[in-house]
C-alpha cells in the first residue's frame, strides 16, 4: 500500500511539472511569436480556407485551442471578426491542437539503435534544458529569455510526462485500476469521463497528454481511449463559455458554435464508433493503446469533425444565431476586450487600431477649430466639442487598458510600443483639448465683436497652414509608423515657435501704434500659445516614435540629436522657412 500511496504521488508531482511547463511553454512561444500573430490576423478574409488555416497555425504555435477560441471571442466581441470568420477560425483550432499530441508520443519511441535513443525527448530534453538556462541566466535579451522560457518549457513538461508514465507502470496489475478502464470502454461512461477531466483542467492537450501516460501501463483499450478523446472535445469548450459571459451575443454565439461543433461531431462520430464496435468488434479497439497510436486518433477524430462540419458551416451559422437569437436592444460592441489581454500580442494590435482612430478624431477636431476662425457656425462648434470628448474618453479607455496589459507578461519590444502609445495618446488628448481653448477664443471674438487687423489675419493663414501641415505629418508617421516623416516634423516645429516669436513681436508693434485693442490682444496671445502649444504635442508625437526606433526612452535628448546630428535636418529647415517664414 506504501507503495502505492508513492506512485500516486509521484504521479501527482508529474502531473504539475507536465501542466507547469504546458502553460510556460506555451506563453512563451506566444510572447516569441507576437510579431507573427498579429500578421496571421491581419490575412483574415472571408476566405473560409484562410480561416481554418489562421486557426490551425495560430493554435499549432501557442499549443492550446482553448487559448485560440478565447481569442476568437474576444474578436467577435470587439467587432474586429464575424462570426462566419470565427467559424472557421475556431474549426481549424481544433485541428491545431493535435500538434501537441504528436509532440508527446515522441516519449513513447522504443529502439537500441543510438538514432532512435536519441529522438526519444529523455535524451535530447537535458540538453535543451541546459541552453534554455543559460539563455535564461546570461542573457539580457527578452527574445533570447522568451526562448529559453519556451526551451525549459519543453523539458519540464517531457520530464512530467515521463514521470507520469514510470510511476502508472506499476498500477498495470492493480485490480482497481483495471476495472476503472473496464468500465471506460463503455462509450458513454468513456466519453463523459474525457470530458470531465478536460473541463477541470481546461485544456485538452494536457488530457491527452494524461491519455497518453496512463497508456504506458497496457490497460487501455483503443476501445477505452477513442471515446475518451472524444470527450475531451466537448470539455475543452467551458474556457470559452465561460470567456462568453457578459459579452456581446455574436460573441456567445462564437462561445456556442465552439461547444455545438464539438458536440455534434462527437455524437456523430461517437455513434457510428458504437455501431461499429457492437456490429463487427474490430480487434483493434481490443488492443492496448500507444502514444503514438493516442496520437493517431486524436488527430483522425478531429479531421473528421472538420470533414463533417466544414461544408455545413453556413448552417451551423444559423443553427447559434437561433439558439442564442437577437434582442430588442441594440448592444454595444466593446471597444477592447478585456478577453484579448489573455494574448498580449493581439490585445497591442488592437489597442494600435484603437489609437489610431482615436489620432484621427483630435486632428479632425484642431482642423474644425481652424476653419471655425474663419467658418464658425453653431453646429461646427458642437461637433469640436463632441471630439474633444470622444478624444478624452478614448483616451480614458485605452490608458487604463495599456497599463493592465503592461503588467502581463510581454515582450521588450511589445513593452516599449505600449509605452510610446501611452505618452502618444496623452499628447493627442493634449492637442484636442487645444482644439476647444482655439474655439473659445473664436467665440470670445464674435460675441464681444472684436476686430483682428488685416496684418494679424494674414499672418495667422500662414501660421495655420503650417500647422495643419504639421498635423498631417504627425498623425501619418503615427498610423503608418513612418520614421521618414517623423523626421520631418521637428524642423516644422522649430519655424512654427519663431513664427509665434515674431507674430507675438509684430503684436506688440500693433498695441503700441494703437491699431489693435487690448481685448483683441488677450485673445491674439491665446491663439499663439494653442497653436504653438500643439505644434509641441506634434513633436513629441515624432519623438516618441523616434524613441522607439532607436530603443531609447529619453524623447528631450532624441530632438536634439536630431538637430544636432541628422543631417537633412537644416535642408528640411530651410525649406519650412522659405515656405512659411515670409515674416520671419
């Protein structure tokens, strides 16, 4: 019995060390692979191909269809996929997941021949273990500690499932442990098992990976297994039900066309095994189940739910939309889901696309509240006002969102894009709020009907097509990261502050000759200072994505290498100021 009690233990403890490196595994390949993730999303089409591919590829690389579906739910649920995409998507998870299956048995080789010692992962796991450390401890590369993470990973989960399998060895001949596959190999009570256990651990890789160790003792029957694998199908789907609550009904609906998929295939396929087992009793379903035949399984069980749904996935689309049917009430699609931080890649991708509008929407509003010096009319100012709130509550929304995706585990490079973007949104709010003070001025105008000379309405047309210049340079390097053109704002930037220097000057002039009132002043010098003040925000915008480029964090001292070190930096000068510097 002491025994006994050992092997349990031991089983337990290769049971956490094998989920344990799973999940390091897993978040590690994810961090390492961002980059290509969000260029897989970004080749989702319509194409129904491209979405069984995209679910393939993106589950194969972070090993866990759970993580996939998630995804796609949060997807679904900020509007950036339909649900005829999610379909696919989700269709092509399952097959992805297999890979790990096929990773796992490679522990299952036997031979004497020292090729076939050496694929068996006991040999060459310590050796990976060994460089993962090294890349862990010597370097300071995030990438090259993403890759030991994804390396030690690896040996961990082999070295569990090893120990997994060594300590159920001995429970070959306990009549316990033989009855309980006996009573397995009663499909129902097979399949329910299978899905039990995947529920409780959320992830059907890791149950056939506990599958896969039991295997070793002889015990289990092919007959037993497939069932099981079976209902592990239908177990991995409660991360995404549960992901499904509180959000939107397209994205419940992606949430049950996940279980409905699984579920359907499995009563088919579950069916006609039981027809074919009590019809013709294949002496395969009698014989001890492999790894590597576990494997096997795993994978023709879920390219035959794919075979059997595929053509009918336009049905299986209405077949969700009735059970989870539209309300009377409009909803609201997030604007980022929270889902999406479970893969901090993507989450960044889409805080990236939400920023952008958000840049829009303030240079959208600065331009309004120029043409409203000129052009003002009630329903103009209503709509700058109406930016410069939409500005600040994207700025709320995706501030708050930044900082808890900053605090999971990303990449350096990820890192520094999410802290460009927070300073990046800060100045766009900056330049909308700057927006409403130029508005105010044009309203102070005309309600106490004040004069501006021909002189200063001269000048300030050359003053505000720099600045609108200035704008679309900043927010075109911003949405398409164009370092050439951030480039190109600072010279701007520079001739823009000696324009106001030599306007406010020209002011002065103006007060003292008596050709200009004093309240028209105050409200001249407000002008200035918003425009000159926004053309501060545009370099800072440059800036920041200079800083980026370069991997530096000190935006004063990037400015002033460029004016001290870029070369083309007086050329582009030169030109602003033949351009715009009449009055300088």
């Amino acid at each position: 019995m002491n025994i006994d009690i050992i092997k349990i233990l031991e089983f337990i403890g290769g049971l956490c060390l094998f989920l344990f490196g799973m999940d390091a595994m897993g978040k590690a390949l994810e961090r390492r692979a961002g980059s290509k993730l969000r260029g897989i999303l970004g080749k989702l089409t319509t194409n129904r191909f491209a979405g069984l591919l995209t679910g393939m590829g993106v589950t194969a690389v972070i090993q866990s269809s759970s993580a996939t579906t998630v995804m796609v739910v949060g997807f679904v649920n900020s509007g950036i996929m339909s649900l005829k995409q999610a379909i696919n998507v989700i269709m092509g998870a399952n097959i992805g997941t297999t890979i790990t299956a096929w990773i796992l048995s490679l522990s299952g080789i036997d031979g004497d021949n020292l090729f076939m010692k050496l694929l068996k992962p006991t040999s060459f796991s310590p050796i990976l273990a060994l460089i993962g450390i090294i890349f862990l401890m010597f370097s300071k590369s995030s990438k090259k500690h993403d890759t030991g993470t994804i390396l030690l990973g690896f040996a961990t989960l082999m070295f569990g499932m090893d120990t997994m399998s060594t300590a159920v060895e001995g429970l070959a001949n306990v009549p316990e442990f033989q009855e309980l596959f006996i009573m397995f190999e009663n499909p129902i009570l097979g399949m329910l098992a299978g899905a039990v256990l995947t529920a409780v651990i959320q992830s059907s890789s890791a149950s056939v990976g506990i599958l896969q160790a039991l295997a070793v003792t002889g015990k289990v029957s092919y007959g037993a297994a497939i069932p099981i694998i079976m209902g592990q199908n239908i177990g991995t789907c409660i991360t995404a039900l549960i992901s499904s609550i509180g959000a939107n009904k397209n994205a419940k609906r992606a949430a049950a066309v996940h279980l409905s998929f699984n579920v359907i295939g499995t009563v088919v396929w579950l069916t006609v095994f039981s027809i074919v087992n009590a019809v013709i009793s294949p002496a395969l379903f009698a014989e001890s189940a492999t790894k590597f035949g576990i494997a096997v399984a795993h994978s023709i069980f879920n390219f035959a739910c794919v075979l059997l749904l595929f053509p009918a996935a336009g049905l299986l689309e209405k077949f969700v939309m009735k059970i989870v049917a539209d309300s009377k009430t409009p909803e609201v699609v997030a604007e980022l889901d929270e889902r999406l931080l479970t893969t901090p890649p993507i989450a960044l991708e889409r805080c990236r696309t939400y920023a952008n509008e958000m840049a829009e929407c303030a240079v959208r509003c600065f331009k309004d509240s120029i043409k409203a010096i000129k052009e003002y009319s009630p329903k103009l100012a209503e709509e700058i006002r109406e930016n410069e709130e939409r500005t600040d509550h994207y700025e709320d929304v995706l501030g708050s969102y930044l900082v808890k995706l900053s605090t999971m585990q990303i990449s350096e490079e990820d890192n520094r894009e999410a802290a460009m973007m927070l300073k990046a949104i800060n100045d766009f709010e900056r330049i909308s709020d700057h927006s409403v003070n130029i508005l105010e001025s044009v309203e102070e105008i005309r309600e106490k009907e004040l004069e501006l000379t021909d002189s200063a309405l001269e000048q300030l047309d050359v003053l505000t097509n720099a600045i609108n210049e200035i704008l679309d340079l900043s927010l075109q390097a911003y949405k398409d990261y164009d370092i050439d053109t951030a480039y190109k704002v600072e010279p701007l930037e520079q001739v823009i502050d000696e324009m106001k220097e030599k306007m406010r000057s020209q002011h002065i002039y103006r007060l003292q000759k008596g050709n200009c009132s004093i309240e028209a002043g105050f409200v001249w010098s407000d002008l200035l200072t918003n425009f000159e003040r926004t053309s501060d925000h545009c370099s800072n915008i440059a800036g920041e994505l200079i800083d980026k480029a370069h991997e530096t964090m000190n935006i004063h001292e990037s400015i002033r290498n460029i004016k001290t070190t870029d070369s083309h930096f007086k050329d582009m000068y030169e030109s602003y100021v033949e351009k715009y510097g009449t009055f300088i």
